[in-house]
C-alpha cells in the first residue's frame, strides 16, 4: 500500500507565525515524539512516526509549488506531488494517485492511504492506517475510512455515523458535520467516530474518475489539464456520493493542532524565545520569535505570538477566530523558510515608482541557491559572517564578512555556501521580491559548468 500527506493549506489559524510562505504544518513547536525538550515541525513529526512504522518509503507528500522548498529543508528525502494550483481535496487526491501510478510505479490495482499532514498522534495511529488496505479487500468498499472513538463530546469535528458492526470493520452509514455539544454526546452514545481525515482508496478507481472530467490520467497530462478539475472537496465529490463505505476505529491519542488553543496544550515548554512568563501567569503560552525582549505579566488563559508577521494577544476560548482577524491583513510574508537557509525582510518602501526592498539572508552550511536572473531590479549583497562562493555570470567571487557584491538586472548567479553564511540583500528597481525571480538549474554541477564554459 501507498501513503499520501496532503499537505495544501495556507495555515494562517496559527497566525502571526503562520501565513502564506510558512503554513502551520511546518512551525516547529510540538515536542518529538520521544517526549524531550527538542522542538519540530508537524511535518518533522509525522515524518518521524511514519519512518518508525516502516511507511516513509512508500509515502509522497503533495503539496503546492511555493512550498516544496520548505519541504525539503526539513524533510530532505520526501517525495513530493507538486500542485499546480490549488483545487481542493478532491482534485489533490487525483493528482496523488496519478503521481504514484506514472512516478512511483504503482499499479491501478494498489491501494493509497490519504492522510493530513498535520495530526498529533502516537504510534497506534498509523499501524491502524496500514489496516485500510485489508478493509478494503474485505468490504468490497469505494474507499475505506479510519475514524477516531470520541474521548469527549467534541463540536469541532466532524463524525463518521456507523452502520453494522463486522470482524475488524464498520459500514459507514453517513456523516454529521460539526455538531453542538448536545448532539455530540448522541452521535457518541451511538458509537460516531470523529473524522479525522483518513481515507483509503484503489489507485485505478480514482484514475478511472479523471476520464469524467476530460482530463488525462498520468501525473504530467493531469498537470497540464489541472484547472478544469472541479474545487470541490474529496468528502462531496466521492465519499458523499459512495454506495459503499467501510471504517476502522482508531482507539488512542489524536488531536488536529488547528487552533492556538490546542497547539499550546502540546508545547513542550510554555515560554519561546527572548520572553519572560511571569510566576503569576496561569495557562498561558507565549512565543517571540523577535529579538526585541517581551515580558507578560498577571496574564491568564491568554496565547501571546509575536513575529515579524504581527503581535497576537489572544484569549484561548478565541482562538477558533484568528484566520477570521488575520484576513484583515495582506501585507507579505516577512520571514520564510526554504530549502536552503531562511530569509527575514528587514523594510520595503516604494518612492516616485522605484521600489526598494531589504532582506536578511541565512544559507545553511554546504546549501546552494538557484542559478537565477532579475529582469526588473539590481541587487546588492554585503556579507555578515560566514563564508561561500557567488557564481556571477560564470565568474566565482569568494565571499566573506565585509564582502560587497553588485548584481546587475540580466545578470545569471548563485550562490554557496561553505559554512553557515548571512548575508544582507537590497533589492532596488520596478519589481522586487520573489516575484522577480527566473530560474534557470538547481543542479550546483550545471552551475559550475558555467564558470568552466
């Protein structure tokens, strides 16, 4: 069997830390699963669980173009379904299966496990996803779900309704969407399962949908033709419509970290950062990824996230509203990660149409950027610490602290470094930004063979 991550949200319910370059799923905050003081992301996690249940090698990550790079820097081995546009679940699980059928060698016979890549879960969870596949084969069902038995009366989540009881599987009798408490202690009463998400599918099944659509059924054809898929969500599209649907119980630990209220409960420590939390605190949480200090003080049941994004101060049993307020905001993402380093914006200005923008850049140690052009603006490099090299229109130019380097709009570069490597970039011209870059290779050989040619 296959495993699919869907990882496409814009992740701004944990804003100001998440937004549009960095979703929720890759801030490191959750403690590893062997319970120490180290901090990863919720992909770094799930990455983790999955290799311990010997799944990681049979797993693509599908996700859009602008975070593949993010992807990489903190799981350098993923496979990745890149996206061509956003277009929901249904669509995402399609292209899922047409990347494991046309690149990963999967056969339409082959079953795929869907799952977020988001959960915070414990083992269990993920021997019980390798069971779908013989659910499947058993049922005769469309797809196979696993559902969640309900700790609690939950009126965040969705439930699965169960029909007969069989050795080892349920029939899916239909779904409740979000219920208030009442109704959420009946549906549990009558054995509900939370739906967490978790569905599996025959390869072929899904492939043999994309011929209703008009669109071809291998991964490079379905890119192509992406835009004339529905935006539709998996739910609607198949599961709703199915016959026949088969569920496994997952009875342990899970939660979906969607808000900062349940974020916090799983943070290792209570104070991130340059922060004082005071002693007359009470279930409060505060992360500063700032360099300024920030001191809280008498708070109570309060979330105080600060980055270069923004300031929240939130109550917890308000945090269900932060994407709401944070649509509020459109200005552009000020610190992003990529798959080779970080890059914090220090100021973007604009005077008589020539814009300006002031960048800090950190390329890890033996990391490489693209070979890339500017059309539209100049750049200039002055190099903090560390050491690399700069490749400019073929010409290497070593680089060190107190080094400053023009790069003119035209002109081919890239850049490497040979130590952990900071340096501050000004952009100056009509376009400034990442949307002002043309790419050429990210093969560092093809890029020395530029300066050898």
């Amino acid at each position: 069997m296959y495993y699919v991550l869907l990882s496409g949200g814009s992740g701004r319910r944990l804003w100001p830390l998440s937004n549009e370059a960095r979703p929720k799923q890759y801030l490191k905050l959750v403690n590893k699963e062997d319970n120490s003081m180290e901090r990863c992301s919720m992909l770094q996690r799930v990455w983790a669980q999955l290799k311990s249940a010997g799944m990681a090698a049979d797993t693509v990550i599908t996700a859009g173009a602008d975070q593949t790079e993010l992807i990489k820097s903190q799981v350098r081995e993923a496979r990745i379904a890149v996206e061509p546009g956003r277009r929901d679940t249904f669509a995402a699980v399609l292209l899922s299966c047409a990347w494991l059928h046309s690149k990963a060698g999967a056969s339409e016979d082959d079953y795929a496990a869907v799952m977020p890549v988001d959960p915070y879960t414990e083992a269990g969870y993920f021997e019980t996803v390798k069971r779908l596949e013989e659910v499947m084969r058993k049922s005769g069902a469309e797809a196979g779900l696993m559902g969640v038995v309900p700790s609690y009366p939950a009126v965040k989540y969705g439930y699965i309704l169960p029909g007969e009881r069989h050795e080892g599987w349920i029939s899916v009798k239909g779904f409740a969407e979000k219920p208030d408490e009442e109704k959420a202690r009946r549906l549990m009463e009558k054995g509900a399962l939370w739906n967490c998400g978790v569905f599996c599918v025959r390869i072929g099944a899904m492939l043999e949908k994309a011929a209703a659509y008009g669109v071809p059924s291998d991964y490079e054809g379905l890119c192509a033709a992406y835009g004339r898929l529905p935006k539709i969500s998996f739910d609607y599209e198949v599961l709703e419509k199915a016959q026949r649907l088969a569920a496994v119980e997952f009875r342990g630990y899970w939660k979906d970290l969607g808000t900062w209220d349940a974020m916090a409960e799983q943070m290792s420590t209570d104070c991130v950062g340059n922060a004082v939390l005071d002693e007359s605190c009470d279930n409060t949480q505060v992360i500063n990824e700032l360099k300024v200090p920030v001191a809280v003080l008498g708070a109570r049941d309060l979330v105080v996230a600060v980055s270069q994004d923004g300031i929240l101060v939130a109550d917890k049993s308000q945090s269900a509203r932060v994407k709401e307020v944070a649509a509020a905001f459109s200005s552009r993402p000020m610190f992003e990660e990529r798959r080779w380093g970080t890059l914090e914006t220090l100021d973007a200005s604009e005077y008589q149409g020539l814009s300006t923008l002031t960048r800090k850049i950190h390329i890890y140690d033996g990391m490489t950027s693209s070979y890339h052009f500017h059309k539209n603006r100049d750049e200039i490099w002055t190099v903090l610490s560390g050491s690399g090299e700069l490749i400019l229109e073929g010409t290497k130019i070593p680089l060190s602290p107190g080094k400053a380097v023009c790069i003119r709009r035209g002109q081919r570069h890239a850049v490497k470094a040979f130590q952990d490597f900071e340096y501050i970039e000004i952009h100056v011209g009509e376009s400034t930004g990442n949307e002002d870059i043309n790419r050429i290779t990210f093969n560092w050989d093809e890029i020395e063979l530029s300066h050898i040619l």
